[in-house]
C-alpha cells in the first residue's frame, strides 16, 4: 500500500462499485440498552419491521443470551411503559404473537442446523470451476521401496565438512520410490541439491536435522527440483469455453490417458496492459493451467479439472504433454542459507512438477522466496515456518511462498511466515490455488515509499485462487504487474493493519467476511466492476460497521468440515470469536482456544415457557 494514501475507515469507495454487496450498506437495526450493553432490538425488528433484512437461525443461536436477558427484564417494565434508549416506539410491546414467535426461533436455534446453513451458503458463493477442494496432492505419496542415510554415503554432519557429494550420491543411490534419511545434525552444503521423481528428503525434525547452505552469493536454488520433457504444442480447433472439461485439438495421436497437459494463449492486451510497463518478454502467455487426461476421443481430449478460463482460437490457445517429474517430498527438517546471496535464489524451487510436497519444514533466511513454484502443479507445503531474508528489495526478493507461471491446485496450509516482504504470492496466471489458514506478521522491505503486503496478488493476471482463514496485516490485489484476473476470493482472514484493496482494473475479486483491524480500510479503485463485498467488519468502527453477520458467508470454500490441525479450536474461524488460526497460535508459543459452549439455549427456552 502506497503511503500517504486516505486510509480513513469511514470512507467507502467501494459502495460505488456496481453490483456489489457489503454488511456496511446494510440497514442499521435500532438499539437499545440493557445492562449498559447496546444489543439488537430484536423485538422490534422481529415483530415490527418486517421489511428489514431477516433474521437466521445462526443468528438467533448468537441472540440467545440476549433474548433471555430481554424477556427477563421487559416483565418488570410492562407495567411502568418507560421506553428504552434508542428505540423508536415505547416499550412495553409484547404481544403475545410476538413472544411466541421469539419462542419457536429460540427452538429452531437449538437444533444443529449450523451445517445446513454453512452448506446453503457455500454453495451460494461456490466457483464451480476453481475446484478448490482438489487442491494439492492428486495422489497420495508413494509408498517407498528402500530407505538410505546420507551417513552411509560419507556425511558428517559435525557442521564443519562439506557433505555436499554425500546428499548428492544418496539422491543418485536410492531406489525410487525411496528416502534419503537425514540423522540429527548439522549439514553444510555449498552447492544446488538436485533432486529426482520418487526422491524424499527426511529428517529427524526441524530442531534436528539442519541443512545450512553457503553457495557462495550465486542465485542458484539450494534444493531444487526441475524437469524438461516436453512434446510439441497443438493448437485447439475450436474455443473452449469457461468451464469445460475437454478441449480438440489439431493432433491428439501422442496423447494417452494420464498424461498431464499445459494448456495457455496469448495474453489478452485489453484485459492485461493497463500500462506499457506490465508487457513484458517473460510474462507472455500466462493464462494457463495443468490438468490430467481422462479419456481422448478422436481429436477431443477430456481432462480431470475444468477450464478455469476461456481459451480462444484468436489468442492462439494451445495445448500440449508434459511429462514432468513428480513425488518429491521434503519433510521434518529446517534449511537455512548463510551467504547474502546477493544474486538471488530462493530455498527450494519447483519447475515442471507435480504432486509434490514439503511438511514441516523450517526455511530461515532466504534471498528471493523460500518456495517459488513455476509451470507445476498439485504442490502442497503445509505445517512449515518461513522466516527472515538476507534481501528485501525489487526483483522478487524477500517472500514466502510464491506461486508463478501457470502453477494450479497448489495448497499452502498451516504454516507460519514472518518477516518477509511478500509472504504469499500468486503471479503469471496461477489459477485455482488454495492459501488456507496461515499466519504472517512483521513485513520488512528496504524503500520507506511503501509498505509490502503479506498476501499479494501480484499482477500478470492470476485468477481464481483462494484465500481463506489467514492472519495477515494487509492484502493487495494488485500491487504491481497489471491487473489480478477474475474469481480470487479472500475469505474469513483476519487483516490487522493495512486493511484490503483492489487496484488496477481487477475485475471480479470476492471479499467475503473478513475482519479488518485498525480501521482497516476496505477499499475497490473506482471503475472496477463486479467486485463481492459481503459481510467484513471493520473495527474500531462505528455501530453499523461492527454488527456484520459472518454467518451469511461459506465457513469454508475447500473444507467439508473442521480440519485435524484446528484440535479443539473453535472452527470455522471467526465463529464464536476465534480470532486466531492454529499458526498463529503456533507462532506466538500458545495453546489453542478451546471450543467454546452453545449459549444456555436450553435454559432461555424453559424461562420463555414460565
């Protein structure tokens, strides 16, 4: 976010976007004290205002305490008829259609309808071409045929020798499917370790087993798996629409069900180049993505996942096989550079690869991104921290986790990211990526012209990515290289200083029940269109902008229900006040919230029924 930027919460530029909807645009419902805490009148608007917006069930579960409070105390004023402040017509109305009708909503609240409502509202907001829920592994890691020890090939681990050769002939020894143990210790490494199909690195935990890298300031990746095993492009026939899940093609004859294929066109210049700059040599063609071949019909391929874009025969859209490297994992182990790297370089770096992974992993000091995925797909890297780099410049220095050229089905998940400059990015076209529940704090860059966002969509139009649950100080869609395309949607983050904004004709993002601290702002530049604005809370704010019902959005848009890692924390985030997602729990050494207890809904009824 640009400084000196009007950062004043009350403005809302983002009321003039056509089409859009925001809790803050919502009628105000009436209150009234009791106990000097302003709540609902919830009488009123149930039984006066039924031209108000209506009131759920989920609502009603939260209003149980509320309403026990009200009805036990508005017995003592119906004798006396003194109005309550705030409220636009005197008290004591209570009807006893009024009482009853409070009564049967008090009894629906009681039943678990909450996953019924929670589903209603998925599918409302569901992108029936993101796929969100097939994000990472297609398949399950391969279960290994033989296990080797870097020991056995010559590694110290004393912290002092070279095990360079070591690791290099235990990746070239080892049977794949296979692991490469790494015993407690430390390893230094003064050269790229390159990595095989099949191959998995594995310690003994990152407080164990530590791989420290000194490459000399060269931009070379420290570990680094990459594979070139392409077939010629072959150009579709014929448009495939949005959505689609085949494609004809001009020769399908080398194609065989299994195949991954990379599907991409040319840039569209209306759509993309909004300024000069954002043309350039290496971002060309981005719109693309990878899918599995199903079944082939004469020239008609069909794939596993939809279209998540248009492609046209007038941007020369094309298709072709990649046989690329796949099962690479990395786990239970920490990895840090020690040289500035003054070239660049990121800690591990993915290229035409698929289903592969990397788990709790602790990556320290970076110098361009501790993970950078390029033209890959079906990665995931889960319950890992990300910390610190030697450079936090231009030029891609200084993220997180960075997905690129056409990468899709990706999930990044509970992991920890701090003092980065960007912690999670998608760029180049990277489409249907899912950043769930991951804790960034403390961003750093070198120019006092800006302050960097955590989640960045950054330009060169990527699209229908996911980002639910994080805990983040800003998010920015986008900050640089040309608009974001459409379908990104920003879901149950917690924001806390910087707020959200959507720049530069990216059309078509979705923002739903997020909480922004510190005044947020939530702010849509003027002239972008179609843009969802539901249900996000600003705080401090004033009355209409704090009441924002987050039970009118998904509780998730991957997950059918609670994930293991939540433990006994309350889940969806941001029901019953869960502010805090397991990373960062984690990052701050803390335990979990536990679930918290349904209201005494039971015992409001029984007092209702006196």
């Amino acid at each position: 976010m640009l400084k000196g930027r009007d950062t004043n919460p009350f403005l809302r530029p983002f009321a003039q976007v056509p089409g859009t909807a925001s809790c803050l645009q919502r009628p105000v419902v009436p209150t009234f004290w009791i106990s000097q805490q302003p709540i609902p009148c919830f009488v009123e608007k149930l039984c006066f205002f039924p031209q108000s917006p209506p009131i759920g069930i989920m609502e009603c579960r939260r209003l149980a305490p509320t309403l026990l409070t009200f009805f036990t105390q508005a017995r003592h004023l119906q004798s006396s008829g003194k109005p309550q402040t705030g409220c636009p017509m005197p008290y004591p109305i209570l009807s006893p259609s009024c009482r009853a009708l409070a009564l049967c909503l008090l009894v629906l609240a009681a039943w678990p309808t909450a996953p019924l409502v929670a589903a209603e509202n998925a599918v409302a907001h569901a992108d029936p071409y993101a796929a969100w829920n097939k994000a990472g592994l297609r398949t399950p890691p391969p279960t290994p045929v033989q296990t080797v020890s870097v020991r056995d090939y010559g590694a110290m681990g004393d912290g002092r020798h070279d095990d360079s050769a070591a690791f290099e002939s235990a990746v070239a020894a080892v049977a794949k499917p296979g692991v490469v143990a790494i015993p407690a210790g430390t390893y230094r490494l003064a050269r790229t370790l390159k990595l095989a199909s099949g191959v998995v690195l594995r310690g003994e935990g990152a407080k164990a087993s530590l791989l420290v890298f000194n490459m000399g300031g060269t931009a070379d990746a420290l570990i680094d798996f990459t594979t070139y095993n392409s077939r010629s492009w072959s150009s579709l026939t014929q448009d495939a629409p949005l959505g689609a899940s085949s494609m004809t093609l001009s020769s399908a004859s080398s194609i065989v069900v299994g195949d991954v294929m990379e599907i991409e066109q040319q840039n569209d210049p209306a759509k993309m180049y909004t300024d000069p700059e954002w043309n350039q040599d290496w971002a060309q063609s981005v719109v693309g993505q990878f899918a599995v071949v199903t079944a082939i019909s004469g020239q008609t391929v069909s794939l596993d996942r939809p279209l998540r874009a248009a492609y046209a025969t007038n941007l020369s859209a094309r298709a072709r096989v990649y046989r690329m490297g796949k099962n690479v994992g990395i786990e239970d182990l920490s990895i840090r550079r020690e040289d500035p790297g003054s070239a660049g370089g990121d800690t591990i770096h993915f290229k035409y690869a698929f289903n592969c992974w990397v788990r709790r992993v602790e990556s320290l000091d970076t110098v361009s991104a501790h993970i950078y995925a390029e033209s890959s797909a079906a990665i995931e890297v889960r319950d890992s921290t990300f910390k610190r780099s030697h450079d936090y410049g231009d030029g891609g220095r200084g993220y997180g986790v960075s997905l690129g050229r056409h990468v899709s089905d990706c999930l990044v998940e509970n992991n920890v990211l701090s003092t980065l400059r960007h912690a999670m990015v998608v760029s180049q076209g990277a489409n249907g990526n899912v950043f769930g529940y991951n804790a960034s704090s403390g961003r750093k860059c070198e120019s006092d012209a800006w302050t960097p966002c955590d989640i960045s969509v950054h330009g060169h139009y990527p699209f229908r990515n996911l980002f639910e649950g994080n805990l983040v100080e800003e998010i920015d869609a986008t900050d640089y290289w040309g608009p974001a395309g459409p379908g990104n949607v920003f879901l149950r983050n917690v924001v806390s200083q910087e707020g959200i904004e959507i720049m530069d004709a990216s059309h078509g993002q979705m923002v739903l029940g997020n909480l922004l601290l510190s005044g947020g702002p939530l702010r849509v530049e003027q002239g972008i269109t179609d843009v969802v604005l539901t249900a996000n809370t600003i705080l401090p704010a004033t009355s209409a902008d704090g009441g924002c019902d987050i039970t009118t959005v998904p509780d998730s848009l991957y997950l059918a229900a609670k994930p293991s890692f939540f433990a006994s924390a309350s889940w969806p985030l941001l029901a019953d006040d869960q502010t805090a997602n397991p990373a960062s729990m984690r990052a701050a050494g803390g335990a979990l919230s536990p679930v918290k207890p349904n209201p005494g809904l039971v015992y409001a009824i029984n007092l209702l029924l006196q």
